[in-house]
C-alpha cells in the first residue's frame, strides 16, 4: 500500500504479473497536444513549474478547487517558483485527483524525487526539480526517449506549416513525431472567428474561395500535404457528431451565406458541419488514415475563464445530455466498412451507446480508451469492464495520453497499463478467460493494436 | 482461477456457498426466441456450428469485429465445417467478452469438451462436437431436460397457429414450452410493412377490419386463443415505450388513415401505439397476464445488415437519451395495482429511472433482469448492485435467458445465478444481510420468484 | 461478515482504521426535513411505530413492494401496533435495500434491541422498543445529543415563524437546530396552489403584492428574518435547475398574469422560476449564506398515491433525461465567486455532468453527497470513486441526511462514514494516496468541511 509503489492500482496477483509483462513496452501515443517547436529546440525545462504546471489546465482546475487564485497560475506577474510553491501550498488537498498521482508519477519515475508535494517540501522540490531538469538527459526529444517514446502524433491545424515535424524528420529523431490532422475551425461555422480563420486557410492555399467546393479542394490540399509529412489520421473535437448526410448544393448555400458575413440559424451551422465532417472523412477513406472523433465536450461553459483567460483553461465539460446515435448514423453507414473510425468517450453516460455503436458496425469502427475527464485510474476502469462486455476488448484503439506536456507521457501511459493489467488479472481470477489470452490482450491494447490501427 | 472453474464470477467464500444452494435448482426461463416447431421435431444438431452459431447474432457480431466476412456468418455459399473453422480461427480473440464465455460453457458442460476454441483445435472440435451432438440424449427436447428446463416461453405473433406448442401439450413433453403474446408487428404503424401485416391478421381472424376496434377485436381473440394454449405473459420490444392516454376516436383515425395507405405523421405513430399498448394491457389485466416491457433497441442502426441480411441480424444498439418516465407514465397509471407489468433493462444509463419508477408504483411493477448487452457479467453486477439499493431485490422478476439456442439455456441461468451469488454474498460479507436471509433471496431470483410471477 | 458487525460496509483493513478515527466525531447535518416543533416538545416516541415508520415514506415504499396496503401504511384506521407487526411480517423481504440496514441500525445502535425484525420477532421488538423509547434519554433532545448532533439544518417556508427553533435557542438547547430558507412554494407558480401561496406570503409580510418586486422584497425581509434566527443557508427543490437570465419586466410581466389567476405557459413559467431563483441567489450572496440545489426529484409521479395521501409519500423518482447544463450555466456564471453552491446528485446519470460543472466553477460551487435514492451504501460509494476521480473529494460539502425522523441521524451518518472510510481506505491501499492525507480527507468530509462550509 505504498503510495505509487509496485503495487498501485492493482490489487489481484495475477494484474501485477500481468503488468510486469508489459511495463517496459514502448510507448505509442496516436493523441497528444505536444508542442513540437518545442520538442524540436529541445531545451530543457527551466523548473518544475514549467514542466507540470505552465501548460496543464487540469492542474490549473485542480488549484483553483482550492483558492489558489489566477495570479499563481495564468498570471504574468508572479515568478515560476512562487507559483509553484502556491501549488505546493494547497497540493495535499488535491489527494483523490488523478492529478495528485500523475504529477508525483512524474516526480519520481521520471526525476528521482520522492518526497510529496507539500507546503514543508516545496523549496526542496523546487531545488531538486531545478537541477534534475537541467541535466543534459532531460531535453525535451532526450525525455521522451527516456520515457520509451516510439511514436506520438500530435494534433495539427490543416494551416500549420508542419515546419517543427519535417525538421524532427530530417534530423532523425528517434522518437518519431507525426502530426494529426484537425480541421475543427474550419468546421466550427458557428463560431465567430470562422470567418477570419477562413481566409488564413485561404492565404495558405493561395486562392480566394467561391464555393463550399474551394473550402473542400483547399483541406484537400493540406490533407495531401499533411500525409507526405507522415500523417495517418485526422481528429475532431465535437460536442455533438452531427454527420447527417447532406447535399453539396445546401451546404453550398450556407457556406455562402457565413462566408459573405450573414448570420446562421443553428439548423444551418448542423448541417454545413455535416457535410465538411463527411468530406474529410471521405479524404480519410482515399488515404487509409483513422478517421477519429472526440464526442461530448461541452466548450467555455465558465464565461469568466473563457473571457479573461481564453480557451482551454479549465471551463470546459461533458453532458449526460449529448444525443450521439441520430446524428452519427448517417456517417458510420455511408463509410461502413471502408473507414477506420475511432469513437472516444468523455462522459461516462455515453459508454454503452459508443460501445453499442462499434459492436454493431463492425471491424473497422472501434472505441478509444476513456477520454480527459475520463481517463482517470476509476473513468479507465470502468470503459474496460464494461466496453469488454459489449463489444471486443481486442478491438479498441489502445491509450492515447492526450497530453499537454511532456513529462506526462510515461505517466499517463503506466497508469493505463496498471488499471488494464488490474481489469484483466480479475477476470482471469475470477475464471472468464485463461492466463495466455489475458497476456495477448494486454499486450496488443499497451502497444501492438495502436501500432497495427495507426500503422505506426 | 481455473478458466470458466469452480470459482467462475465469484470472488467471496458465501457467494460459493451461495451458488452451491441454487445451482441444481430447475430453470423457469420466462422470455426466450426458442424455435418451438424445432423442438417438437427433437431432431438432433447437425453440428457444432448449428447448434452455437448458425442462430446467435451475437456470435456474428463478435466475428465481424475480427474481420469475419458474411460469406462465413450468414453466408450461403459455405459449409458448416468451413464457417466454424473460421470462427475458430479468431476465436480466441473475442475474450473478455460473455459471448468468449457462453460458448465455451456450452462445450464443458454441456458436451464435455474441455478444449478451447482456437486455430489448433478448430478441427478437433468440430469432431468432438459433432459425435457428441449426435447421442440420443442430445436430441433437443433431451437436451432440454439434461439442462433442467421446467418450463420455458417462447415470443410468438398473434398470428402464430401454436401448432407445435399445442403438440408439444398434447405429447406431455416433460420441458414445458408455453407461448407468449408479442403484437410488435400490430404496433408498428409506421414500418413499411404494417399495412401487410395487418392483412395477415384479418386472414387469421377472417375479417375485414373497417375500424381500430376491429383490430382490437382481433387481438381480443387471438389473445383468448393464446390463453388456451397456455400463454401467460404478453411482450412488447419497443425503442420508447409510448403508452399515453389516447381516445379510441383519435386512434381510429390514424387507424384508416394508415389502413388506406396513406403516411402517418410521427406524433401520429405514437398516438397509435399508445393506445394499442394500453388495450393490450387492458387484456393482460382481465385474464391477469404478465406484461412486459423490452425498452430501448434502437434497431437496425447498421443499413448494410438490414438491406443485406435482414432484421435480429447484429445491426441493433441502444440509446442514452432513450425517454422513458414521460411516454410510459400514463399506462402505468391506469392498470396502477391491477396489472401484473415487468420492465426491461436494456442500456446501464436506463438502470436508475427503470428502478426507481418500480419502486414508485409498488407491489405489481417491477423489474426484469439485465437484458441483451446488458445481461452480461458486468452488466447483471452493476444492475443487481444498484437496484436494490432504490427497489427491492425480493421482486425482481427473475433471469430470462432471451435466448435463441436450446444448447444455451443452462449457460445464461448459470451465468446469471453465479453473479447473482456473487452480489449477494459479498453483502453478507459486508454485513448488510444476514445469511439465512441471502439464502432465501437467491433462491427466491434463481427459481421461485418468476414462478410464482408468471404462475408456472 | 456480523449482520452490522464491526466490519459492516468496510472491506479493507486500511477503511477499518479510518472509520476508526472518525466514527465519533459530532454530526453536522445542514439539510434534514426535522419536525422542529416536536424537538421542542421533547416528547418520547409513543411505540417504534412512530419513531421508525409513521414519517418515513422510504419505509412505505418498500412495505407497499411486498404488499402492504395503506391500511397498514398510511391509513388511519390501525393502530401503530397493529402496522408495526404488519411491516414485521414482510420485513425480511426487504433485504438488500438499505431500509433493511437503516431500521436496525436504529434498533441495535439507539434502543439496543439486536433482534431481527420478522412476523416471529414483531411483538418482541414492539414490546422491547416500548420500554426503551420511553426512557427520558429517549426523549428527542437527549436522543439527538446521545447520537452526538452538534449541528441540524431543518428546511422551513419562508412564512414559517420559526417559533421553534427561536424557543430552542433561547432554551440554549445543546443541540443547535438552525432554520434553511427554502421558497419552492414561492417558486413553483405552475402549480395550482401558488396563488394561494402567494396570499399566506402577503399575509406573513403584511403587504398586498402589486409587483413581482414586492414579491421579491417580501422574500428579502424573510431571508433577513431567517438570518436573525440562525439560518445560513438557502434550498431549493427542482426537477431542472431553471435559472436563466430573466429581465426583471419580463418575471414581472408573468408573474402579474398568474397573480390574476390566469393559466402560463410552461416557458413562462420557467422564466419566472429563472428569475426569483437568480434574485434567492443574490440574497444568499449578499449574506454569505450557502445556496443549495437538490436538482432532479420528479414528484408524484404515481397519481393514486398524490390524490389519496399527498405529496412526499413515495410517488417520486427522478430520470436520465433531466437537462442540467443548459438550464443551470446562466446562475453559475453570473455568481461566479461570489457564492458558495452546493449541487446535490440524485440520479447516478447525472454524477459526472456535475462533478464536471463544479470541477469548472472553482473554489466555490461543489457537490453535497449522493442525495436521496442515491444515497444507499452503492449509491454513495459510486458517487465518491467517480467524482473524487473528476473533482477534488475535499471539496464536497459533507454527508446531510435528508432525514424525516429523529432515530435516524446517528444511523445514516455511520452509514455514510463507512463508505467514505471504506472508499478512501481501498484508495491508499492501491497506492493512489498517503495514510496521513487519507485520514485528513476522511475527517474532513465527515466534520470539518460542512462545518466551516455553512460556517456552523
């Protein structure tokens, strides 16, 4: 029962043998939200507050929960070092959180400290983490490698450059870094800086759109683009998968009618939506890429973060209200069998439909691991036990870490190991499948399925 | 921790003693799709395939997540042998989920084959299989009663002549095999092939419907003829269980509008189904009937299966935002006390509301076990758990093994009554019952209480 | 595995020692329905009868699932014995709900009786429960200080006149009962005795309403009332927490219209339950009281139990399709940081859509403890494992036991302190956090945090 010991979040025998047959696999990450300038100059941290903190909005979510105020975490006025001992000021009480586990995972697989985060050891921490960080094994391209990094796909505007993965590329990096293909604000019409985005997209492409069809030929364009720079699989990020099937003639018509600066009804934004979303689908099914989705999440809902801060920073939620099966329909049967889909569920609620949907349409519809509010040790528990019921576990698409830092990979990614490692050894000890299956399986979802799925 | 041993799905030592005390006790299965004509004929099973596969659509459904195509499923242009072969040849891929279990429980128990299914064995236990489903004592009604069948309903149309469940009677065939009132086509106003039906049950009863209560009247004595042929149940899959107070004159509209031909507004559809549900129930309630309810399948969500294969081929889900408590309160208003009413669990999110309604409505609605993707290990677990914490576990309704193979009924109640053991003596391990009582509780779900629900 | 043994409800030896350090610390329960008169009255509880099951609709509900008739619930024409050995017939069939536990726990911890309630032991408990109840330490004051109440928050109309509570305080009764605003009667102007409502307000101010402002003000001058009482918290009651930014003219103009006795439609009256919840709040805020929502209760759902008894007799149950985000965002956002909220869960469905909102608004909106017919032992225990995962379990303002009779207090409490130590026990022996920190999170959810929550 030590705290993160060798038996953490395991708790049959047969889990930790399990867990020990694949701890030391290499990490495939298919979804994260590196910062690949970053990886690419390959400095090091500056401190601890940098690496756990700075760019990690759960953390921020979790201090806020506690008093700690903007000024310690978004602000511009206050240090890194008297930010983070605010952190450590309150950080106890934080104990229940993932968070809690996953920056003490951090601390002391990947830095060798092993006190807790505490007000008494803040300085110390913040010294040690200080020197730790500046060792020449701790650039960012070293750390990934230190943590068993193969492979991790980053999430891309079609705009960006690309720059940072080709240069990655040229140079070799050991770790392969691909980039994902996600196209939300090109979707997202009912937003109002679509219509400034819009005319990024076109200075990319160098043309002036006339037609829905333009908008099309130019993510085109950047798809063809994103796959000669390694790219396998596009992303997108919606509250409701609206998909319907929808003529080019109507959506023709709103994009008109958003692009020349008219408000739209919310019926027409639905529908302009589902077609874009059928089209890169489409680009998808030519291509061979994994057409993911991230269903649920529920954007800005605190205005006063969204408002004074800007999003991601800790306003958003998922709803056990999110209708899934009407507007998905019309895509999963026009791609069925020829598209390799990944649903991944956010909102607890929503697990039995996903696991539904995928059982029924098939080999090449599949569900990712628990997502962001989910992927907690008991969120991932729960996915397993029961998708395995419904659907095949063999199926799903393995961990994501969905990361926002580096330090986080080699956390996120034991942590999914063990809560697998423990789903599995129970099922074992309570008789549902024999030892030399339940190796199989764990070891295609920690490595061989990503790797297989994402043709990594 | 022996695969599918002594110790299957039960993690505490009064949950063992538990099951011991149930495990031999004869099965009422009061909700199946057993092939009755099949069972008078007793004939035996061709072979392995036939008797596991041939009839399951959840063993397509696991199949096709591997990559099973059709041509070795559903398909008619391949052998028996070779399409269980293919099953065999991924088979061992589907574990962790039930169908892993149920199949390989038939084997054991049922024809003492000890090998698991996999590309190795694939062959031999066809073999195996295949001398074993040949005995004399493994001809359908024998196997049956090897299973210890003692009374088993089958779900029947109104138009359904009973021919064999009337000689099966006559025969005084020891497994008693009784029908069950299912209207579903009647209701279904707005499928495209209602109007047709309803010329089939005009044939049936000779005449000619000019008014809804004429149809009424046609259900009337299609119900009368059921009864005397031992019916004691009606059942009714509905994806919303719309049973709003309708008037008769307003139904007969729709009724003409819809026996003319003409298209129905969906309120319209409702508004009929409502008021058919509710006359059903009405019968139900005069000759004290179970009436049950199947929430929640969305059907035929996956067009290829549908357009390809048919209906109950695999492409069936079910849905979060499914609503319940508004469309159903009404009828369970009216028959308040004087009917007999079982609900269906279907999708986990659905649990609390169904528990709760029961609960509300006292001694005469209650629920039925975890149904269909949700009868799973897991899936009972979670159910068990949860209702009786808001219901009160003495009056569930009983498992029901919703099963469309003879060679499975034994595996689904043993199933079923290990998780029920397991559940209940891990609350007297924690102390919340005292053991003779948990005694009575699971003898009463495993055998008592549905016959004395359903007075068989 | 002692029927309520030492272990009852812990199953690890880490959780034994935590309810070990908390089990005899004070109760602060700051929402209860307690009859405050009778507390003042400080009678003795007539027959058990009375103490268990005369105010207590938990107990009818499952009584009435076993066939008792109101006769013997409800009615007026049997004497408390006579229902007393009514219930004991069945009792034992109501294993596994938590009424089961909740009954004995109150017999065997309170009045010292360790027998099983059943037809055998009825009159036995009857006569044993007799002489214990009329002890002078079972009067009700010195029951509540036996059971170590420090603290309770009886929930009261703003028209009450809380002479009660006044005459308790001015006795300097040890056990402090505080009044709780609850205006729902003001509130619910779409039902058909809110006008009548509104006149007893005007009476109790002294005023005739010509505005909604000078309903407004008459709830102000009883909030300022209740605050000069003792009162530090506000309730309220919703099936969907309406709180939309409404113009004050707009809530005026609707509310003239039913003050003339004319019929809504049901948006307005969502707009003025919007409007006069938001203006409660700024009350609330202005006082630094907490403002508590119990979000999701569908009352009277079973029609023959609201027209033959009443309301709050067990025709209630809540539903998987209550919209909470959209209809709540408006309240949470204009009071961002300016008001202590507390959400209360009552359908499993909506646990994460919480959790997710409080995990967003920060320090200041959290979740009280599963509420109601979700407050069983699986019910609390699924609460805490998901929403510690999502939110921060410090955070949660604490066990309220929602009670309706004085013997229960002490039982719901343990029951409650056994899950939490249960949970946070099974938490450090998986490694998910230290002892110390564990023992600190127990004991602040269990005293600590309600207490400096409601400033009590």
């Amino acid at each position: 029962m030590e705290f993160l010991g060798p038996n953490y979040l395991i708790g049959n025998q047969t889990g930790l043998a399990l867990f020990a047959s694949i701890k030391d696999l290499p990490i495939i990450d298919a979804h994260n939200h590196a910062d690949v300038k970053a990886i690419w100059e390959n400095g090091n941290f500056s401190d601890i507050w940098q690496a756990e903190a700075a760019t990690d909005h759960y953390v921020w979510e979790c201090l806020r929960k506690r008093g700690v105020t903007e000024e310690f975490l978004t602000g511009k006025d206050r240090t890194n070092e008297e930010k983070w001992l605010a952190l450590a000021e309150v950080f106890d009480e934080l104990v229940g959180n993932p968070t809690y586990e996953w920056v003490h995972l951090d601390l002391k697989r990947l830095l060798g400290i092993d006190e807790l985060i505490c007000a008494e050891n803040g300085k110390l921490i913040w010294d040690k983490a200080k020197a730790a960080l500046a060792r020449p094994e701790m650039r960012q391209q070293q750390m990934l490698q230190a943590m068993n990094v193969e492979v991790m796909c980053s999430t891309d505007d079609p705009v960006d450059s690309l720059e940072y993965h080709r240069k990655l590329a040229e140079a070799k990096c050991p770790v392969r870094v691909l980039p994902t293909f996600r196209p939300d604000k090109a979707m997202n019409i009912f937003k109002p800086d679509w219509r400034e985005y819009i005319g990024k997209l076109e200075a990319c492409v160098g043309t002036t759109f006339e037609s829905v069809l333009d908008l099309v030929a130019a993510l085109q364009q950047r798809h063809d683009y994103f796959a000669e720079n390694g790219c396998v699989a596009s992303d997108h990020g919606v509250e409701v998968p609206f998909a319907f099937d929808v003529e080019e003639e109507d959506a023709d018509e709103i994009f008109r009618k958003a692009y020349a600066g008219h408000e739209l009804e919310d019926d027409e934004a639905v529908l302009f939506m589902s077609y874009l979303l059928n089209e890169v689908a489409e680009m998808d099914a030519d291509k061979g890429w994994v057409f993911q989705l991230h269903i649920g999440a529920v954007r800005d809902v605190r205005d006063s973060l969204f408002d004074e801060i800007g999003p991601d920073t800790g306003g958003d939620i998922s709803d056990h209200m999110t209708d899934i099966v009407t507007p998905l329909r019309d895509l999963l049967n026009r791609f069925d069998d020829r598209l390799d889909i990944v649903l991944y569920n956010l909102n607890p609620v929503h697990t039995g439909t996903l696991a539904q949907l995928t059982r029924a349409f098939g080999a090449r519809v599949n569900l990712g691991l628990a997502w962001w509010l989910n992927d907690s040790p008991i969120g991932m528990k729960r996915q397993l036990e029961y998708v395995g019921s419904v659907d095949v576990l063999m199926n799903m698409a393995g961990m994501v870490s969905d990361s926002r830092k580096v330090p986080s990979y080699a956390s996120r990614h034991e942590m999914f190991r063990r809560v697998l490692a423990d789903v599995v050894g129970e099922m074992v000890e309570r008789g549902q499948m024999p030892l030399p299956l339940a190796e199989r399986l764990v070891r295609t979802l920690a490595y061989e399925r990503p790797k297989q799925l994402f043709k990594l």
